[in-house]
C-alpha cells in the first residue's frame, strides 16, 4: 500500500522507496526516459539515477546524442523506475535542464577513468562503422590522455536534471486493484490525489 507516504511532499517517501528496492535488487537507480521531438514523436531509453534532492532526478548523457538532441528542441521528459521485487512503479514528468558545469565536473570525475576516456571516444547516438572503429577510437583517446591526471569533460557530456512537477505511487494490489498517490506541483507546494488503478 502507499499507506506509508503520509508527506505532503514526493522527494521523501521515493528516497524511502528507492532505497527499500536498492535493499533487494540491482539497479535500483535504473529508470526509463522517455523524451519526444518538437512534434511530438516519442523515444524512451533508460538510464541511471546520479543525483536527486529537491531540485529533481539527475541523470548524465552525452548532449549530442538523440536524447540530447529532443532535449534541446523539447525540454520535458517522463521518467519510470519499477522496483519488481516490491511490484511497485514510480513515474515523474517535468522540465529539463542541464546541471551546473561544476555539478557535472564532479559527477564525472567520480567515474572510472576508463569511463571518462570512454565518453571522448563515442559520438553517442551517431551510425559506427564497425565495434572496432570504437575500440580503436578508445585507444586513441587513452593514448591522447596518458600521463595526465585528470581527464577533462567533454563538453558535450553532462547531465540532465528533470524537475518533477508530477509523482506518482504505484503499488501492486491483488486483482487489480493498485493503489496509486500523485503528486502534482501547486506552485511551491504539493497537491495530492489518488487515482482509479
Ligand atoms: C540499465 C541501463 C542504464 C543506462 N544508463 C545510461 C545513462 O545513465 N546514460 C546514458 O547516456 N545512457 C545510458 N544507458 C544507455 C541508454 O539506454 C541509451 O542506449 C543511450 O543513452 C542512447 O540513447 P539515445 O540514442 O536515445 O540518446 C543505459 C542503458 C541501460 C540498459
């Protein structure tokens, strides 16, 4: 049940969720985006979850890529993380934004410096002639970088903050009969409401 969500606000029982499901399963943080063209035509993908306070969710992605590339011409996206061990969902939709540069330098320094020299090496979303193209792409780019300490960001490579103006709550129930809570932003407070499963 979403019997235990009793704040008047969303951030607080997902963090509670999330890290119920993080206690039972891998990836955890994984949730699917879906983003859409200036037209309307939709894509979705997943990804991870690298940040998340009142602000919104944070994921990190190559700007250049197709995501990217709604984003820029449409910045709204949903967001979806089921949690199967505790058959719960939680959706979120709102505007993007691109994080501080600080923010993304932080992020990206955090990662396995194979990981840093890996973004220089895929034009993320664009055709690839073959896997060995990329290899010898990451090859050149780990010789580029040898010797030096920090491996910079390319810029085209940060993070997306998706500021949630709707949450919702979805507890699998027997014979159908979910439970779902909403959240929707009323400006800097939150309304709530339940739904029909
Ligand atoms: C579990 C999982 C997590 C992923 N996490 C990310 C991520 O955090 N950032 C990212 O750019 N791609 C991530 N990917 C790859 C994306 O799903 C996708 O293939 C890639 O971002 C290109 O998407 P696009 O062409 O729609 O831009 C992940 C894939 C999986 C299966």
């Amino acid at each position: 049940m979403t019997d235990d969500i009793t704040e008047l606000e969303p951030l607080t029982p997902f963090r509670r969720w999330w890290d119920a499901a993080a206690g039972l399963e891998d990836l955890a943080e994984a949730m699917s985006v879906a983003t859409a063209t200036a037209d309307g035509v939709p894509a979705v993908r997943m990804v991870l979850l690298r940040g998340l306070d009142e602000r919104g969710f944070v994921f990190y992605s190559n700007l250049d890529s197709r995501k990217g590339d709604e984003l820029a011409a449409n910045p709204r996206a949903a967001g979806c993380f089921h949690w199967k061990s505790l058959a719960r969902q939680v959706r979120i939709e709102g505007n993007v934004t691109v994080v501080a540069e600080a923010e993304a330098d932080a992020y990206y320094h955090s990662r396995a410096r194979e990981s840093q020299v890996g973004a220089w090496a895929s034009d993320q979303s664009q055709p690839l002639p073959d896997q060995e193209t990329l290899m010898r792409r990451f090859a050149e780019a780990t010789a580029r970088f040898d010797g030096q300490d920090t491996v910079p960001r390319p810029e085209n490579w940060s993070g997306y903050r998706i500021a949630p103006e709707r949450v919702e709550f979805w507890q699998e129930l027997p014979h159908r009969l979910h439970d779902r809570l909403v959240f929707t932003r009323d400006g800097a407070a939150w309304r709530r409401h339940r739904l029909y499963p």
